[in-house]
C-alpha cells in the first residue's frame, strides 16, 4: 500500500473526520509531504478540507467524500402518453407560447388523443 492509499485509508476510518496535524503524525508523514498529498486528492474530489483551529493553532478537519449516489432520472415527466416533449435536449432559448416545434407538438397531441 502506497502512502497515499494509506492516508485515504485513514480518513476514511474516522466517520467525523481527521484534524491534519494528526493526520500526519499518524501516517508518521512529515507535514509537506502530508498537505502535498492532501492537496492531490482534493483536487481528484475524494476529500474535503476545512479549516479549524485546535490547540491555538490553525489547521484542517479532513473528511472522506463518498460517492455521491446519482439521482434516478424521472423520463416521466418529459413524456405525454408516449410522446416526448420537443422540449428535451432543446438548445433554443424561447418563450413557449411563441415556440413552433412546441406548438405543432401540442397540435399532434390533440389529434392522437
């Protein structure tokens, strides 16, 4: 296990998170080399850090970011009966009731139904 793997490993252990000045006397790391790391896996969106003052001195609670679950899409709400709007995916920056793709979709609406 490589040292970042381990300092991962240890922010994942504390559910609260991990105050950076132990972070790196627990990884038995020195600090460069600890807020070099950190800083890495930050910028890849695995942790977070914010600041905080322990003992009179600023420092970093360090938290694990777990995945965020993606939200199930909901089609249901583009579709009428089984026709999507023209709406969807639609790059056109209109006002609706001026739109004609929209208009002649409500149009066939009214005859399918």
């Amino acid at each position: 296990m490589d040292i970042e793997e381990k300092i991962l490993k240890l922010i994942k252990s504390k559910k609260k998170g991990i105050l950076q000045s132990e972070l790196w006397k627990t990884a038995k790391i020195d600090s460069s080399k600890c807020s070099r790391i950190l800083a890495k896996l930050e910028k890849e969106g695995k942790i977070s850090r914010e600041q905080e003052t322990a003992k009179g001195s600023k420092t970093y609670l360090i938290k694990f970011i777990g995945k965020k679950e993606v939200p199930t899409k909901n089609f249901k709400l583009l579709l009428v009966g089984k026709f999507f709007s023209p709406c969807t995916g639609c790059a056109l920056e209109c006002e609706p009731e001026l739109c004609a793709p929209l208009s002649q979709w409500v149009y066939s609406l009214e005859n399918e139904g």
